[in-house]
C-alpha cells in the first residue's frame, strides 16, 4: 500500500538548508506513473539547483534530484508504457509536450514546455516520485537500480555528448572532469565506443580512477604548468584531441579548450558553471576549422541506447551509496570538488 507521507529533502528556499521532512505522496495524472524510487544518484546539477545558479527559474519548495531508480506502485488511465511492479527510471526530462517542432524531431530536451526532475517538478531526493510514461525510462528487472542510478543523468548525458563530438572509433578525446559523476561514465562510454581517452581533474584519487577505468593519459590540474601542452603531448602525433568533452565547473578549461582541440575537432560544453562564459579566438576557430557546440542531457532514444550500453555490462563506474539523510554532507564534498565517481542515495523503503 501507498502511504499518506513520505520522507523528502526539501530545499525550502534557494541555497537555504536542506530539511529532511515528510511530506505528502503525489498522485498520478493521467499520463503519469507513480515511482517508489529504491536510489538515487546526487548529480552537480542537484547542487546548481539548490544554490540557484542559473538564469532559469525552478519551483520552491523543491525536492532535487533527477536520476532515480524504483519501481512502478501507480499509473494513471492513460498509460500503456509500463505495468504496476516494473523498474522505472526517473531523468531530468521529466516530461515534454511531444507536439513541438522539437518533440517532433526527437529534441525533447529544447522544449519550451519540458518539465525538468528537481527543478520545476519535485524530483527523485523523496521516497515516491512522479514521471510521464512518455519519458520516463525502463529499466529490465535484471539491472541493479543502485549501479543504473547515474546512468539517469550522468550517463545518458556523456553518451549523447560523445555522439554529439562526432568522434569516430580510435579517435582520441579531452575529457575535462573525467574524475567526477559524469566524467567517470563519459570515460567507460568513450571505451565501449572505441574511443581513446586523455583525461584532465585534479588530484591522485581521481588519476587513480580514471586510469582504471580506460584512460591513457591523465593530466592533473594541480600538477600541470601547461595543461594545453600536457593533453597535446599526450594525443597521437601531439595534434591535439579530435573531440573534447567539457565536463568541469570551471570557466577557465571552457576557454583553454581551443588550444588543445585538434584542428577539425570539436569542443563539446556539457557543465554549466554559474555564470560562465565561453569565449574563443576567431583566428584560430576559423583557420583550425574548430567546431564549438552544446550538448543537453539527451532524448528518448539516447536514454533506451544508454541504458542498452549499461544492461550489456559496458558500463561499469565507481559510485558510493549513503543514505538520504546525507545529502548536506554530500552536496558539500561535491562544492569542494573531493567526490571521484558518483554518490548514489539509498532511498529508505
Ligand atoms: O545536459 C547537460 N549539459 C548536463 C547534464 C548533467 C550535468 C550538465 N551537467 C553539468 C552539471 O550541472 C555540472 O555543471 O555538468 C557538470 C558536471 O556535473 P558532475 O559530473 O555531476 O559534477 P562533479 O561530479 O562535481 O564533477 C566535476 C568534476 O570537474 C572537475 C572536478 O574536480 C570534478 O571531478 N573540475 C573542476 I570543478 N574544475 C576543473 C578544471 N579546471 C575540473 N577538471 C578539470 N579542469
Ligand atoms: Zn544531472
Ligand atoms: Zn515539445
């Protein structure tokens, strides 16, 4: 049975303290299935969100997060995607229109109508949350909901992201934060796409990883005196990365990614440090042929092929579980950069 309340964190006001507290548990619309979520993974966008960092507004209260695993408790009339009992995952794309032009041609994310988990809907830090059937991913039983929770944001993200770059099989790419949530997962999807990997963070406890999990090269930020001719020392023939996938929350390797791209390369911006701006010189874009792009989460296909890479057992990154009560203490490791890998939250049953 579904209760009354539930345990949540809800962030009460912009920046203000986390409170966990009960709350009511929602009910389905028509269109909408009910998630008892089992885990969720804590991804940078989570604490964007909290602090209100960007020009975009979000509900208040808010109950964050976005890539939450459970199962299906409730549905409404309408939805024919899933049956009460299966494994669902809620993404940041909680909902779209499916009538615009975008919706139309598979850009769900540029809807003007999208509806984003924990930001203008409540999201996936609470124990039962909603989902449009449209959107909302299914997960086969045999996939671990605790290891599939990243592969919600983090993972779906990085995948299209590489697909974006328009690298091909042994084509080397610059992942810029590739020892945090989405950089780990960026750096098992380069692998299982033939891709080589320099990757560029900051410390040993993510050089560590990232050589563990695929990386060639590692170029360590606090180390480097010249962090563009560190990552083209470290590409075939030092012409620099054919693709580079901006990951960190940063400005400054926005900016410095021009300088190591390989000429016909292309720059990938996938962080959203507040803020930020990204500037390049015109000389160098034009006669380097660079090509400089966006990249947001990824649509309905992205997902089921992400998710596809992960239930072949492609997929396999470092994450560390802890119970929702500890979100404060993990949005504070992730402010000061010290998470390598994901955490992933154990959502009490
Ligand atoms: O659809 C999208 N575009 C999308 C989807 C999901 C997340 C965008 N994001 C955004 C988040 O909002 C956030 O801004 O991607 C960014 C990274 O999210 P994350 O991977 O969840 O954050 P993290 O785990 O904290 O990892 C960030 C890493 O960047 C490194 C840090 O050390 C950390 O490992 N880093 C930083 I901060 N500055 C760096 C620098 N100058 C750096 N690495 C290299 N050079
Ligand atoms: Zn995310
Ligand atoms: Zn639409």
């Amino acid at each position: 049975t579904i209760p009354e309340l539930q345990w949540a964190q809800v962030a009460e006001k912009k920046g203000g303290a986390l409170v966990y507290k009960q709350i009511p548990v929602p009910k389905p619309q028509s269109d909408e299935i009910l998630v008892k979520i089992r885990y969720s993974g804590v991804c940078h966008t989570d604490l964007h969100a909290w602090k209100g960092d960007w020009p975009l507004e979000r509900k208040t209260p808010l109950v964050d997060g976005h890539e939450g695993a459970g199962i299906v408790v409730s549905k409404g009339s309408g939805v024919t995607e899933f049956e009460i009992g299966d494994h669902a995952g809620i993404k940041w794309l909680n909902g779209s229109c499916l009538a615009c032009e975008f919706c139309r041609q598979g850009d769900e994310p540029l809807c003007p109508g999208a509806l984003l988990s924990g930001y203008t809907v409540d999201g996936t830090f609470q124990q039962y949350c909603i989902g449009k059937a449209a959107h909302a991913s299914y997960i086969p039983k045999q996939v671990r909901l605790d290891a599939v929770a990243p592969i919600l944001c983090a993972g779906i993200t990085v995948y299209k992201g590489l697909k974006e770059s328009g690298a091909r099989p042994g084509q080397t790419v610059a992942i810029v934060g590739a020892g945090g949530g989405l950089g780990s997962l960026a750096l098992q999807y380069a692998k299982a796409m033939g891709l080589r990997v320099v990757a560029i963070d900051g410390g040993n406890e993510k050089k560590e990883m990232c050589e563990k999990l695929g990386a060639e090269a590692y170029v360590d930020i606090k180390k480097s005196k010249d962090i563009p001719a560190d990552v083209k020392a470290a590409t075939p023939e030092s012409l620099g990365a054919h693709a580079v996938i901006l990951l960190a929350v940063a400005e400054k390797p926005f900016e410095q990614a021009t300088e190591y791209v390989r000429s016909r390369g292309s720059i990938v911006a996938i962080g959203l440090p507040a803020g930020a701006v990204l500037k390049a010189p015109v000389f160098n874009t034009v006669v380097r042929m660079i090509n400089i792009k966006g990249s947001y989460v990824g649509n309905r296909q992205d997902g089921v092929e992400a998710l596809d890479f992960f239930a072949r057992g492609l997929i396999k990154a470092p994450y560390k579980t802890a119970p929702l009560k500890d979100l404060p203490r993990i949005f504070d490791l992730m402010e000061k950069g010290e998470i390598a890998g994901r955490y992933v939250l154990e959502i009490p049953e």
